[in-house]
C-alpha cells in the first residue's frame, strides 16, 4: 500500500489531522500518516501582501521531503498566494508527489462570521482531495459539481462535491493502471 504523508507548517489541531488521515485514506487508498511538524519558511512571507507565497512553502516540502513518501500534503493555517492571484487555497505539482493546503480561508472567521466547523471541516476535505487530484495527474474540471473544479472564490468551493466526477475519475482509472 502506498504511504501519503500529511505534514503539518506550524499548529494544525489535531482533529484536522486525523480527519484528513481518514478522508484521503478513504478516498484513495493511501496510507496516511502524519509526520513532524516544520517550520514556515522565513522567506515565504510577504510582509507588504500580508501573506505567504505557497509557491515557496511547496518547495520547500519539496526539498525536505519524508523518506519514502509516495504523496505529501502539507498544511498551512496561514493565507496563501501565488503571483497574479489575490489568493489561493492550495497548491501542487501535477503528476508529482508534494501538495499544499492552507485552512485559513476555509474558516468562517476569517470573513468575520461565526465558526462553523461542519462546514469547515467539509471545505477542508474538498480542497485536500483536490490538491491530491493534481498529483495523480488530475487537472481542473470544468464541471462545477467536481472536486477538481478550480475554486476562485469560497462559493466556487461550497458549490462542488468533494468527489470526482465520473470523467475525472475515468481519467484517474486509466493513469494509475
């Protein structure tokens, strides 16, 4: 069985993990395991956006990978960009093995309203599936129902499933045969 590492940046709850352990061992049959936490790398943030450029965090996950990991999910509780985007929720290499997630604007207190950890947490899984989708191979999909959608906006991320479509998860059959 392949191993997927999940490896926290800073204070992720523990809960976090073990509910992303079982949602990505369930959805694709991975081992997960959860590894030692790292840093934030120091360079990564931007004072003058406020924000940290995910484009350096994954390489850095990239750099210091676990031994003998297949995939890697790391994960932020900080708000993310990459230049010529406002912001975004995760990041990875297609076809390769490292992934990122940040939870920050998951959260409903991020917008100045109440938490809401059902949907939290529901949000959380739709983005750690699709950011994993990419490494398998998988790229956006124009249907708005599947979790490999690109997510723009929050309500881009509330309106899809947290599941492939039945093309996706055709294309995904055939690439990992």
């Amino acid at each position: 069985m392949s191993t997927l590492y999940l490896v926290p940046f800073g204070e992720i709850p523990a809960p976090v993990l073990s509910y992303l352990q079982r949602i990505l061992g369930e959805r694709f049959g991975y081992r997960v395991e959860t590894r030692d936490r790292m840093p934030l790398p120091g360079q990564s943030f931007d004072s003058a956006r406020g924000q940290y450029h995910s484009s350096l965090i994954l390489g850095h996950l990239r750099k210091n990978p676990p031994s003998a990991a297949e995939k890697v999910l790391g994960i932020v509780d900080v708000d993310l960009y990459v230049p010529g985007l406002n912001f975004v929720f995760g990041e990875a290499d297609l076809k390769g093995c490292c992934a990122l997630i940040s939870l920050a604007r998951l959260r409903q207190e991020f917008y100045g309203l109440p938490a809401d950890s059902g949907l939290f947490y529901q949000r959380m899984a739709k983005e750690a599936v699709h950011e994993i989708g990419h490494t398998l191979g998988l790229n956006h999909c124009p249907n708005v129902g599947c979790v490999m959608h690109f997510s723009n906006s929050l309500e881009d991320t509330d309106t899809k499933s947290s599941c492939l479509c039945p093309n996706c998860a055709k294309v995904l059959a055939k690439q990992t045969r």
